[in-house]
C-alpha cells in the first residue's frame, strides 16, 4: 500500500467577507474527501473559482479549514515537521526585482532552515535543475515570465520535500518553457517525489499525471486515473467537460 | 537557536529591502534638506545659534525618521500579502511568531539607519557652524530610537487589523500625538469624578508615554535621558507585538 501525503476528510472552507452590516459569507470547498499519495503525481482540473487555490492554500498551510480535517504526512499543514516536507509555487510568485536569482534563492533557503555550504550547495542544484545557472548574473527585473517560474520552482525545490505543491505551474509560460518544466517535474517525481499540480491546461495534466482529480463548485466532481482516461473516447478533455456541464 | 537564526534572516531581508528601495534615498536626499533647514533657523536666533540648530535639527530628525518608518512599516506586511511573498515564507517552516519578531527587528534596523544617517548630517552641520558635539546627543538620539520602536511595533499592530496602509498611518500618527500628551491626560483623567475616571484612567494606560523618552527637549538644557526608561520602551513593543501576534496567529493569505 502507498503512503499517504495528504488527506482531506469532510473538508469545508467558508470565506467571511465582513460588510457594513453584517458579514457576506462564500463557501469555497465542501465536504472535500480526497488523498494524495506519496510519490505520485496528481492534478487538479476546475474552472475558474472551483476552488483549486483553495485546496493548495488549505494543504500548505495559508489557510485554515472551517469544518473537516487536512493531515499533512500526518500532521496538520500548520505544523513545522509538515511544512518542512512541503514545497509550495504559486501561481505568478513574486522577488524583488532588485536581487539575483541566487540572492532570491538564499534567503527562502534559510526559511528552509538550510545554512552554511548546505546553503550553497541547495542553491547551486535548484539553479542548475531549472536551467537558471546561465542567467545567474541576471536581476530579477531582466527576467521573462518564464524564467520567474522557474525561480519560484526553484525555492520550491531548496529543501528536497518531499511533497511539491504547484498552482498553475506552466501558466503563461511558452511552449519552449512549458516543455523544459515538464521534463524538470517529471525528472522530480522520478526521485520518489510527490507532485500536486493545478492547471488549467488538461493536456498538461495528462501528460504528467498519473491521476486526476476533477472540481466542480468546490466539490470534487470526479476522480480519473490514468488508465481511465486512456480508455476513454476523447481523453481527459471529454471526462472533463462532462464533469463540468 | 533555529528560531534565532530565522528571525536573523527575515529581519536582514526586511532590512536589505528597505535600503535598497529607492524609497529610502528620496527620503535621505529631504531628511538632508529637512536638516538642512535647521541651519537657517540657527542663523536667526543669533545669540541661541546653537541651542536652536541643535534642538531644531533634533526635531527635524524624529519627524523625518517617525514619517520614513510609518510609511515603511504601514505597507511592509499588507504588500508581501498582496505580492504574495508571504505565501513562500508561510508556506515554510517558519513560526509566525519568528516572521514578526523579524520583521520588527528589520523596521527597527532600517530606522536605526536613518537616524544615523539624519545624526551625521546634524553633526556636519554643527561642526560646518563652529559648534562642537551637544552635551547628551547620543541620548536624545537613543530617546528617538526609543519612541519610534515603540510607534513601529504599534504600527505592525494595526496594519494588521486596518484595511489600507493609509489607516494604518493615521492611526499610528494619532497614537504618536497623543503619546505625547499622556501626563496631561493623565493629571485630567485623576481629577475625573468616579465611573468616568476609571474607564479614562484605563484607557490611557493603552496610549505610550513618549514624553518619557523626550531627551531631545533636555539635550539642550543639559539633562540625560534615564537609563530607567528602556523598561517601558520595552513593555509597549512587547504588548504591540503580543497583540500583532495575536492577529497573526489566525490570519488567512
């Protein structure tokens, strides 16, 4: 049996938007149920506001579930020994624009506990791995969009976790870029590392997951394997569309 | 140790920012002409040249100092929050407690800087004038580091509560006036009659008594500030940053 590296059980998150008189309340996510386990890649498919951010926010930590429980390699996102094994990429990470990419990488290296040649050495790989070392030179404000994603793939990737959560990693990325990054994450779960990806891209996600996890107003439409996608007439995409009509 | 190391590198990161921001350099460039200006008033005093240099300079410096940190710390938390910088750090393994500690401690370093920077300028222009080093200098610039700790650590409190950086530096400015009118309220709120003076009484022990820390006043008529008085400087930054805590704990990115 695979281990478990997160799980949802009953999970509510509720927004309150405080208003004049009263309050304005959006639930985001309910009864969410789900796990991920260790070592593979799954992906999360949802429209717009299907609550996919949500789901990322609640497993890292940002945020706090209103009803239900999220256990992160066992222990709640909250806790130091969770996140310590959790790497998080937003979608469209800012850096100074001041600094060099290693300058960047440095400081959420030391976040990450890491010091002295550890430091250095973690740098230097998570540069090489996401072919930032040619630019090295650079600062952040002569970066494209593509090379800040793989500057926030970077300091995701410092403290080797064992967990990747990235929300909307090939967003906007050429198609160049978008190729590089797969190979990259798919050279990561090789390693034995679990990847938890949101996009909006289906081919992406079928081209990298193994599993699928589909979200429809904050509930979770579906849940597709590889090997039921494949089978299917029209792929994911058509899984897809029908779990969102 | 870890959470040492930690609140170490936030506060070096906090600081770094904040010195490299072309922010910093516009307000060193008008803290210089602020000074500055305090050669003028000396001249028209005459006789009190260097009393008035010296106090006005002094005077020139705080506000400069108080008005370059407010604006620093009033937007510092509220725009990792919108950059969404704080999602890299909070998705880590650092305690909320240790980013605040950090941050804090790197506001406090930034403003340190300005006042040495405003400090040296102060003192070129003295000497520029033929007047030495002021009895008690040091002190009236320790009196200012004092208050502005206690205002900076009020103003992490309150960006995290108020919706914009604007409120927070109105409320943060209306803290700093009327901690500077504590004593009086004080001596008002012993003569209120019952019910009435008791609730004024407790509220006023929220309100800092900056008049504590008023060297700047007694630099001229030669009297040192207390060594007393790190005791309440540090009180107030500890309940504004257990409070900020507070808020922190439970705030949702």
């Amino acid at each position: 049996m695979t281990a478990c590296a997160v799980s949802f059980s009953g999970v509510e998150k509720t927004y309150k938007r405080p208003r004049l008189l009263g309050a304005e309340y959006h639930t985001a996510v309910k009864d969410l149920s789900f796990e991920l386990r260790a070592g593979e890649i799954t992906g999360l498919l949802g429209l717009n506001g299907a609550g996919k951010t949500t789901v990322m926010k609640l497993i890292t930590g940002l945020l706090f579930p209103t009803a239900g429980q999220v256990r992160v390699f066992g222990c709640s996102p909250s806790d130091v020994a969770a996140k310590a094994r959790v790497g998080f990429l937003p979608e469209l990470p800012y850096f100074p624009p001041q600094v060099k990419p290693a300058a960047a990488l440095m400081y959420y290296g030391r976040l990450s506990g890491l010091s002295g040649a550890d430091l250095s050495l973690a740098v230097e790989s998570a540069m090489r791995k996401t072919g930032l070392e040619p630019h090295a030179g650079k600062r952040v404000s002569e970066f494209s969009k593509g090379m800040l994603q793989r500057l926030g793939l970077a300091q995701a990737l410092l403290h080797k976790p064992d967990l990747l959560v990235l929300d909307e990693p090939v967003s906007g990325l050429d198609p160049l870029a978008i190729h590089d990054i797969r190979g990259l994450l798919a050279g990561l779960n090789s390693d034995g590392r679990a990847i938890f990806l949101s996009s909006h891209s289906i081919s992406e996600v079928e081209k990298l997951a193994s599993r699928v996890l589909i979200m429809v107003r904050g509930a979770l439409a579906a849940t597709v394997t590889r090997a039921q996608w494949e089978a299917a007439p029209g792929g994911l995409e058509t899984i897809f569309v029908e779990a969102v009509k | 140790m870890k959470d040492l190391f930690l609140a170490r590198a936030v506060a070096f990161n906090s600081f770094s920012e904040s010195v490299r921001n072309r922010f910093f350099t516009l307000f060193a460039v008008f803290a210089f002409t602020a000074v500055y200006a305090s050669v003028l008033a000396g001249v028209m005093a005459v006789d009190q040249e260097a009393r008035v240099l010296t106090d006005f300079g002094l005077a020139l410096i705080e506000l400069t100092a108080l008005a370059y940190s407010l604006f620093g710390v009033s937007s510092s938390l509220l725009k990792e929050a919108e950059t969404k910088t704080i999602y890299l750090v909070f998705s880590r393994p650092v305690p909320r407690r240790v980013y605040l500690a950090g941050k804090l401690a790197g506001a406090l370093l930034t403003a340190g800087l300005m006042l040495a920077i405003m400090g040296a300028i102060h003192l070129s222009l003295l000497a520029f004038r033929g007047f030495g080093l002021p009895e008690f200098y040091a002190w009236a610039l320790a009196g200012t580091f004092l208050k502005l700790a206690v205002i900076i650590s009020f103003a992490f409190f309150v960006s995290l509560f108020s919706t914009s950086a604007v409120s927070t530096l109105v409320i943060s400015s209306i803290m700093w006036t009327l901690g500077h009118f504590a004593a009086e309220a004080r001596f008002m709120a012993e003569r209120l009659p019952g019910f009435k003076g008791i609730v004024f009484n407790v509220f006023l022990w929220l309100i800092p008594n900056l008049q504590l820390f008023n060297a700047r006043d007694a630099a001229g008529a030669a009297c040192a500030l207390g060594p007393g008085v790190i005791v309440p400087a540090a009180s107030w930054v500890a309940a504004s940053y257990l409070a900020a805590l507070w808020l922190l704990a439970r705030k949702e990115f």
